[in-house]
C-alpha cells in the first residue's frame, strides 16, 4: 500500500508531462495567444521542476518525508485545478508554476521513500513498480489528453488529476508512517537552488531557441547557462549546507551511474521526438495512429521494469543493467535500418525492444544509485536521480533533432513543407537513432567499470516495515552496520561494520 501511495505521485507526474503537449494548439486557440507564447505553458512547468528536486530532497531530510510528500500531492492537485480554472495565459503560465512546486515535491521524495521504507530487498521490485506508473502516466497522457481535449475542452485534462490526488492524498494520510527526519538541523543551501534555476532555465531557453529564428539567443543563454553551471559547481564544494554531497562522486559506481540515467532517458527522450516525424512524414500515417504505435514504447517499459527490479534484488543491479542497455543498442539499430517500406509490424516491434530494454536497466540502475550512498544523502540522491532523469530527456530532444539537423543538412528546413523525399528524411532519422544507439553503448562501458557486487537481503540493516495489519514499523539492524551501506551493491554486511 505503501508502494501504491508513492506510484500514485509518478502516475500523476508521468501523466502531466505528456498530457499537456497535445492541448497546446487547443490551448493557443482558447486564449488568442501565439505559439510561442503558449510553449511556456510547457517551459515554466519544466524549469521549476528541475530547479526545485534537490531543494525538494533536501526539506524532506530536514522536515521528514511523509507530510512534505502529502503536502506537495495537495499542492499540485490545487495547482492542476488552478490551471483548470485558469481564464488568462498568464494565470494559467502561473499556476502551471504551482503545480511545477508540487510536482517537485513528489518526484523528488518517491525513491528516497522507497529507500527508507522497505528492505533493500524489496527495494528494486518497488522502485521497478513506481517506475511502471510514470511509464503508465505517460504512456496514458496524449490518449487521454487528446480525448479530453476534442470530447470536452483542454480545462479538463488538469481537472483529471483531482480524483487521483484527493484518493492518493486520503490513502496516504492513513497509510504511510512517520518517520523522524534523517537530518533536522540541516539548512537549505538558498544561494544553490538559485543559481541552480538560473542555470537549468537558460539551459532550457538555450535548448528550445537555438534551432529556431532566435539562434543567437539560444547561444547567448547556453553560455549564460554553462557559468551558471559552474558557479554552482564552486557553490557546491564550498557552501556548509551544499544540496548535493559533491564527496559523493569520490565513488565511481554512483558517478557513473548517475551518468547512465541521463544517457538512457536521452537515447528514449530522442526516440520519442524523432519517432512521430518518421512516422507521419516518411511512413504517411495519420498522427492518430501514430500515436498508437508510440504506445509499444512505454508498453515494453511496463513490462519489464518491476520484473527487473525484483530479478535485481536477486542477483544485483549490474547485470541487469548491462543487459538493459544492450538490448536498446540492438533496438536502437534496428530502428536505425527502418525505411519507407518497413512494415509497422516491424517499427512496432523495435519500438518494444526499446522500451523493453529501457525498463530492464532504469529500475536496477534507480536502485543501484540509491544503494550507493548513506542514509543522510538518500533525499540529495533521490533528487539528483530526478535531475538526471529530467535534464536527459531536455537534452534528449535537442540534441536528436540537432543530430537529423546537421545529418539532412538546410534541407531538412523544408519538412513542414512536405517539400523533401522519404529517402531523404529517413536517412537523418537513421543518423538520429545511430547517434542514441551511440549512447547506449557508451553506457554499458561505464556499467562495465563498476564493480560488481551482490545483492543484500533484509537482514542487511536497512529499515523494514512488515505488512502487520496495525501498519507497525520495525527496524531490523545487522551489528553496527551502517543504515546507507546495504542495499544492491552493498551484499557483504561486513562492509558496513
């Protein structure tokens, strides 16, 4: 029930990041705005988002997860009904705002809740099975956001998440236990997360303008972004209360595959992007079905994720994530030799494997991160993992359509005029896949430099809640084992005395 609660807050999150894309025209047109004007609908939502994730972590060490987590579910619930009732473009850009806070709130706290509340034996099935309703919600969103929006107006495709939020609210209000926080006197780093939004919001700016008309701008707030960036670096190692334990990256395994998680969501991120243009431009199906197809994606995840997330437990998280990663190399691939005269069948299939592997390595990789450091820095980790997640997928898409840019050359200008041959578009769609295949690869050769170690049972050390029907929590501990040195990765108990 625990778990469900927790999958609730990313089924919510994974389904407001997709829903929205395909009400933006209907938006634009329902409050006389223009197109760009409306895509901040989208960019204010996302650069809050990622701005606050570490914040976020860093308030549940100091204030305890369980009524931070509670009170963020409230927040974007008030937030998606603001938006819902929104009259103005700037009232809705506002409350979009809200809702982003809230919504940081949530994503951050989901794995570190996780982590804290279930043995590390549990951890990755759970993790796998939070991962499978972001997946769900996502996969669910232009279904549902398109039928919402073409049945009854784009008001409702906020207004949807209310019931989810008020069930989800009223479970966990009953359900998850409290716990003291991890560290109370600890102070919010306020110097770090504004540097932080700077950095990420121009990065953001930089991303989406650079290969429009606002090439210089986009340039301009790259730069902008990449001193911010390193300003915030330099803020890291010497503020007293950082947001992120930068003596952290001392160990590889959790540098690396902090690394992995960006490289995976970009490689899927980009498919996600790309995938639509081949199939309307090149293929000639209608954006409908298009969009059906799509669906085998977040299917395979589905699938796979809370399966591999046990297996994990089990055996460990390096395999299962080499195995994830390769199987989306040969995915990848195989995507990279579709043409004109690929049956859908076979795109569909590809598709599958894709998200097949993606689910196989993100839900032990998810673990494998939060098993490599202590308790004190689960909520930093939590929301760092989110970080990565999000600014993958923000690269993801600039950086595929950068690739089938430069592959097509100027004529890939002339798209929107149909005025191209399919030859032509499938080979920079080719180049767009190779180049994600590229980053799958370069990700098992950095699983390949972690050491491999067994998976820990619940005996481990970790804390425990036992399904009891008086939902009492107990704590197991294993000698003087320390709490954050157990988990996959960590099966020797002797490592922690």
């Amino acid at each position: 029930m625990i778990v469900i609660v927790i999958a609730l807050g990313s089924f919510m999150a994974g389904l407001d990041a997709t829903i929205v894309n395909i009400a933006l025209p209907a938006i634009a047109k329902s409050l006389d705005v223009s197109t760009v004007t409306v895509s901040w609908v989208l960019n204010a939502y996302l650069i809050v988002l990622v701005s606050l994730l570490l914040a976020a972590s860093r308030l549940g060490d100091m204030k305890g997860y369980r009524n931070l987590f509670l009170g963020g579910f409230a927040l974007f619930t008030a937030g998606s009904a603001l938006c819902g009732l929104s009259p103005t473009i700037d009232m809705l850009i506002v409350s979009r705002m809200i809702q982003a806070v809230g919504g940081a709130v949530i994503s951050a706290l989901g794995a570190v809740m996780v982590t804290s509340y279930l043995s590390s034996s549990l951890r990755g099935q759970a993790l796998g099975i939070v991962a499978m309703f972001t997946m769900l919600g996502a996969a669910l969103g232009p279904v549902v956001g398109g039928f919402l929006t073409s049945v009854f107006s784009w008001q409702y495709i906020f207004l949807v998440n209310q019931p989810v939020g008020i069930i989800a609210i009223l479970l966990g209000m009953h359900i998850l236990p409290q716990q003291a926080p991890v560290a109370p006197k600890a102070k919010i780093d306020i110097p770090g997360v504004l540097l932080i939004f700077i950095a990420l919001g121009s990065l953001i700016i930089g991303l989406t303008s650079v290969q429009g008309s606002n090439q210089n701008l986009g340039i301009a707030a790259l730069v902008v972004s990449a001193i911010f960036w390193i300003v915030f670096i330099v803020q890291e190692r010497r503020g007293k209360e950082p947001l992120i334990n930068t003596n952290l990256f001392a160990n590889r395994a959790y540098s690396l595959q902090n690394v992995n998680v960006l490289l995976i969501q970009m490689a899927m991120a980009g498919v996600m992007v790309i995938m639509p243009f081949y199939l309307e431009l090149v293929k000639k199906i209608p954006a409908g079905n298009a969009g059906t197809i799509l669906l085998t994606l977040p299917v395979g995840m589905i699938l796979t994720a809370p399966i591999a997330g046990k297996i994990s437990d089990v055996i460990g998280t390096k395999k299962p994530i080499i195995a994830g990663f390769a199987v989306c190399a040969v995915a990848l691939f195989l995507l990279s030799t579709i043409s004109a005269e690929t049956s859908v069948g076979h795109i569909g299939i590809y598709l599958f494997l894709l998200g097949a592997g993606t689910g196989i390595a993100f839900s032990p990789l998810n673990s494998a991160v939060m098993g490599e450091c202590p308790a004190k820095d689960r909520g930093a980790t939590s929301g760092l993992v989110k970080m990565m997640t999000n600014l993958g997928s923000s690269l993801g898409v600039a950086v595929v359509m950068l690739v089938a840019t430069i592959a097509a050359g100027p004529k890939l200008a002339q798209v929107s005029a149909h005025a191209l041959s399919s030859s032509d578009l499938a080979g920079a769609f080719d180049a767009a896949f190779l180049f994600c295949m590229v980053l799958e690869i370069i990700g098992i050769v950095l699983m390949l430099a972690v050491a491999g170690k067994e998976p820990s049972g619940e005996s481990s050390g970790d804390r425990v809640l036992t399904g009891s029907r008086t939902n009492q929590q107990q704590n197991y501990r294993c000698g003087k084992q320390v709490l954050g040195n157990a988990g996959p990765g960590y099966g020797n108990a002797k490592r922690g005395e």
